[in-house]
C-alpha cells in the first residue's frame, strides 16, 4: 500500500503579478525527466505520473496558489520543482518557498536549486512537526500534488489533517488526472470545486481546490 509522498513536475511560467519582488535567478534544468522518470521507477506509487505536465497546468496553479503578502506557498510532493519554479516566474520571492519531499535524491536536487527556498525532506502527514516555527501561522496557500485518489480514505485523512493544521482555513489546491474529484469530499466535510482543467496535458489534468464545508 501506497503512503509515501509523492512528486509532480511544472513547466516555466511566463506572467508576472503588479507590485511583488522580481524574480530571482533560477537554474534552468529544473525539470530533470531523467532524474524524474528514476524515481518514478524506483518507487512508482509515490508518482502521480511518468510525464511532466503542461505549461497551462502551470500557469492555472502559479495563479491559483498566489499568497497573500508576506505568506508562504507551502508545496506537498515537490518532485524536481518544476512548480516551484513556476511560482518563483511568476514573482514569488524563494524565501516565500516551502517544498516537502519524502524522496532523499529529489530533496537534495530541490536543495541545489532552491537555496533560499525552505525544504523540507520528510513525510507530509508530519507537517505540523516538520514545520519550521517561523513559518507557523505564515502559510498563504497549499499546493498537494501527492496522489491521494490511490489512499485509503483513513490515510486521506491524515494528509487533510496535517495540511489544516498547518494552514487553518486555507484549504488547498489539488491537481489530479482524475476526471472526477479525487477525493470523496463530503466524507472529509469538505466543499469541492474544479478550478482548471487542461485538455491538452498528458494526461489531461485538472486542479481542484478543497474548502472546509463549515
């Protein structure tokens, strides 16, 4: 049975939003299919998918996922950081990064791509633990790539669990290759609703964001 993280990749986005910091430098082999395609062998149910996915699933998460000033965009299954990437070319400040990786290779290559970024290399169901006390309180949005379609809806929970925990009230965006919602929301007391959807990503994908229904 599946519980590990998992890692999902981005293309590069190309709009800027008014009024926040430049982009930083970036290395520009972020994407590293063949680093991405090894681990996706090695543990392949940690993986949502083989292939990387779009510039417009990009480009709707980059959006999507936009903090507040002075919040934090917290990443859970950070893969290569192509998402990461994507936020930093939008104008996301690094220090404003939180990537978790449960994968050793892929943390240390997030590691050397993002040094200004905060990663975290550990399991998400930990997140309240694993969460530096700066940040406590400072998370903006939360971008779930893992695949928790392939869960049980106990180890769902725990995922759900540790995201609120750590960004009370925030929710959290979820991009999925599912044609339906991923996860069954009434039974998480939550409020479901597709945001995006990319025909043309292989395979094609969507991103929903998840709400307390309180």
């Amino acid at each position: 049975m599946m519980t590990d993280g998992v890692q999902s990749v981005l293309a590069r986005v190309e709009f800027s939003t008014p009024g926040i910091d430049e982009p930083p430098a970036q290395p520009t082999a972020v994407a590293r299919p063949a680093l991405f395609l090894r681990r996706w062998l090695a543990h392949p149910l940690r993986t949502a998918s083989i292939v990387p996915s779009s510039e417009t699933l990009c480009r709707h998460i980059a959006r999507l996922a936009w903090p507040a000033p002075g919040k934090a965009v917290l990443e859970l299954g950070a893969g290569t950081g192509v998402v990461a990437r994507a936020m930093l070319a939008a104008g996301l400040a690094p220090e404003r990064l939180i990537l978790v990786e449960i994968d050793p290779q892929m943390a240390a290559h997030l590691r050397a791509c993002f040094p200004e970024a905060t990663v975290i290399e550990g399991d998400a169901r930990a997140l309240p633990e694993l969460l530096p006390a700066r940040w406590q309180g400072r998370i903006g949005s939360v971008i779930c790539g893992l695949p928790l379609v392939m869960l049980p809806i106990e180890e769902q929970r725990r995922f759900i669990d540790a995201m609120t925990a750590v960004a009370p009230g925030r929710g959290f965006l979820q991009y999925s290759y599912c044609l339906t919602s991923p996860l069954p929301a009434r039974r998480h007391g939550l409020v479901a609703r597709r945001e995006a959807w990319t025909p043309l990503n292989l395979p094609p994908a969507s991103v929903w964001r998840y709400s307390s229904a309180a």
